[in-house]
C-alpha cells in the first residue's frame, strides 16, 4: 500500500462530528481522499444515555481533516433525512466530481429490555441505524454507477450484528439488519465493481461506548453480563477507533479488492468466545 492509497477519490462518511465517524474521515484524508461528512449535530433519540454530538464537534472533524491536507463539504444532516443527503451528494459531485467510497456510520445505542422499552425507542433506533443506512444507500449509489469507477461501501455494524446480547435487542436487530443489507447489497452492485462489507467493533472507545446507562441494566439483571465475553486479546481498555479505521482504510483501498459481502470483526476475538 502506497502512503496514499486514496489519493485522488472522495469518501462520504455519516456520522462524522466524533467517535468513529471522524477517526474514520481524518484517516481516509490521512490516506489521500477528500471528505464528504454529515452529522445530526443534535439530540436523535430521546433514550440515549450520552450526549449528542454538536455543531461544534463536526467543525472539529472539518478542521481535523483540513489539517492534513485534504478537501471536505460538511453538512449538518441527519441520516433519516433522505432528500437532505440526496442534495448532499449532488452537491459533492458537483464540487469534487465524484463519489469511490462511503463509510455508514451513523448510529445510536441505548438499553432496556425489548418487552419494556417504549414503542418510540424501538422506533428511533430503527429508522437511525437501519432506515437511515437505506436513504445513505439511495443517495449515493445511482452517483457511485454512474462515474464507473467501482468503488467501496463500508457499513458499520457491530458485534452485536453477530452475536446478539441482553439488554439492546432493537439495538442487535438493526445491526444483524445491516448485514443482511450488506450482503444483498454487494450481490445487486458486483456487476459495477462495487463492494459492500461490515465491519462489526465491539467495546470501542466513543461516547456510545462509554454510555453508563449500561450499567443499570447489569446491575438489574446481573446474569447478562456473561454475554459479555472480554475476548481473546487483552481487553484493558476500551478499542480505540482509530484501530477500527485502520480496518476501514483497508476496505476503502485497493488491497481489499478481492473482498465483498464479507463481515469484518473488529472485536479482539470476542465473536469467538
């Protein structure tokens, strides 16, 4: 892999403003690509147990960006806004010319058990992690076949999208969701060069990750917490996202070119414990 591999292509990235959206935009820069980012910038889901990502937090990821030398068109859109990333990407095309890679990210987490939870968090969870990726999807995949450059979309699942866990089974829903889109997905646009691939985190190290609100739930239901495995590595601390973008990175570029419909852990061997 050359030190920019990307040099010359346009990422598009959803939920950009912090934690793996832009450790996943500055290492896509860092490797040569210009930026499309997008983020709610505001509360999206009444249940989550962390803050929202700001305004403020977004002009980070620009500056982020900038600062290695790279393009990027910022956007304040949330993911379930389809027309808002139609024009998003029209606007990209118009000013970068074309669109080779688009990182899914945008998500949300929060807990309680299914049968508890209110019909709107159910909701919420749904039409962000798994509705949104299908208006992401819509919007930049007739802009992706028509510049014939084939191309590479990362989805973010989780490890939950593998091996479910108590506590977040609308959670786990969306993210086995988001395989099976992935997978279809990839089959529908092979003949275009296209490659679509989840990649599946665990633990990582972002203001989701480190949502407390978990805890109350082990701590009312204590026999949950055997679900959740330490893994096969080390697991000290939290995974850092910059270690899930080396993985991203790796997907975008070109030396992943035989790899397509494939689940990527990113997990240190939980999946397997």
């Amino acid at each position: 892999m050359t030190d920019l591999p990307l040099a010359g292509r346009v990422a598009y990235v959803t939920g950009a403003a912090r934690g793996q959206g832009r450790s996943h935009c500055v290492r896509l820069a860092r490797a040569g690509a210009d930026i499309v980012a997008l983020d709610a910038c505001a509360p999206v889901a009444e249940h989550n147990g962390y803050t929202a990502a700001t305004g403020e937090d977004l002009a980070e990821t620009v500056a982020l960006v900038e600062g290695e030398g790279r393009k990027i068109l910022a956007r304040e859109i949330d993911v379930r806004d389809a027309e808002g990333q139609q024009r998003l990407v029209a606007d990209a095309i118009e000013q970068f010319g074309r669109l080779d890679i688009v990182v899914a990210n945008a998500g949300v987490l929060n807990w309680g058990r299914l049968w508890e939870i209110p019909a709107q968090q159910w909701q919420d969870t749904i039409d962000i992690n798994l509705t949104g990726l299908f208006h992401t999807v819509q919007a930049v995949v007739p802009a992706m076949i028509e510049a014939g450059n084939g191309g590479s979309i990362i989805t973010i699942s989780s490890a939950a999208g593998i091996k479910a866990v108590p506590g977040c089974a609308h959670y786990c829903a969306t993210k086995f969701g988001v395989v099976g889109l992935t997978n279809s997905l990839a089959v529908e646009l092979g003949e275009f060069g296209i490659r679509v691939n989840s990649v599946h985190p665990y633990g990582t190290d972002t203001p989701m990750g480190n949502d407390v609100s978990m805890y109350k739930v082990l701590q009312d239901h204590p026999h949950y917490i055997h679900s959740f495995s330490p893994g096969a590595l080390p697991t000290d601390s939290l995974i850092a996202p910059d270690n899930i973008s080396d993985i991203v990175l790796w997907l975008a570029s070109d030396a992943s070119a035989l790899v397509t419909a494939a689940q990527i852990p990113a997990d240190k061997g939980y999946l397997k414990i």
